[in-house]
C-alpha cells in the first residue's frame, strides 16, 4: 500500500522557494570534504564553513544561494558535508587554517589578480 499525501491548496511562495533552492543547488559544485583531499583535517573545514558563513551574513550575502548542508559518504562511513557554490567554496579555502600551504598559495594568488 502506498501513501499519498495530497494538498487541497499550494503555497505559492513554498513552491517558488524550493525551485530557487533547487535551482541554487544546481550551482554547487563543490563539496566542503573535498579539502580533505588538499590536506585539511574534518575539524579545520569545520571550522572554514562556519566562518564562512558568518562572513557572508555579514555581508549581506544569501547564504542558501551558496551553503547547503548534505550528506556524503567516505570510505564506507556518512559524514555531515556541506556543498559550496564557487564563492562558497573561495570563502572557506580563505578561512581555512593559515599554516597549509594550499591556503597561503590561494590567499596569495587572490590578491595578486586583485592589485593588477
């Protein structure tokens, strides 16, 4: 036996919102755990996206349009990921932990192209 659910009336303004969600989802090519692959540790990403997104509520930015908690799976375990629009994913490298490489390399190269 299968269970419908039906609803006399849609809520417009819901229905717009979960197409803009998806559509903001379609944006999103990265994932939070892909910083595992360039040396950070689950902690140290943590720490970037929470960051992260206070940044971007600071400065006014929508954070759905660009922060999406998922969940993925790694070496046979569910992790708690989050996948990053490309602003999203620059924001987090940026306020990653400052002693990796990787991350000096991207700050550097970020404002090298900013002062030309």
């Amino acid at each position: 036996m299968e269970l419908i659910l039906y609803t006399k009336e849609y809520d417009t303004a819901n229905s717009i919102r979960n197409f803009m969600d998806f559509y903001y989802n379609l944006q999103m090519n990265h994932l939070a755990s892909d910083f595992l692959q360039k040396g950070l540790t689950p902690t140290q990403i943590s720490e970037a996206v929470t960051l992260a997104i206070k940044i971007a509520k600071s400065s006014g930015i929508e954070i759905r349009k660009h922060f999406k908690l998922v969940y993925s799976a790694i070496q046979q375990e569910i992790i708690q990921d989050c996948k990053l629009s490309h602003l999203g994913y620059g924001l987090v490298l940026m306020n990653a932990s400052s002693n990796l490489k990787v991350v000096g390399d991207f700050q550097v190269k970020l404002l090298s192209e900013f002062f030309k």
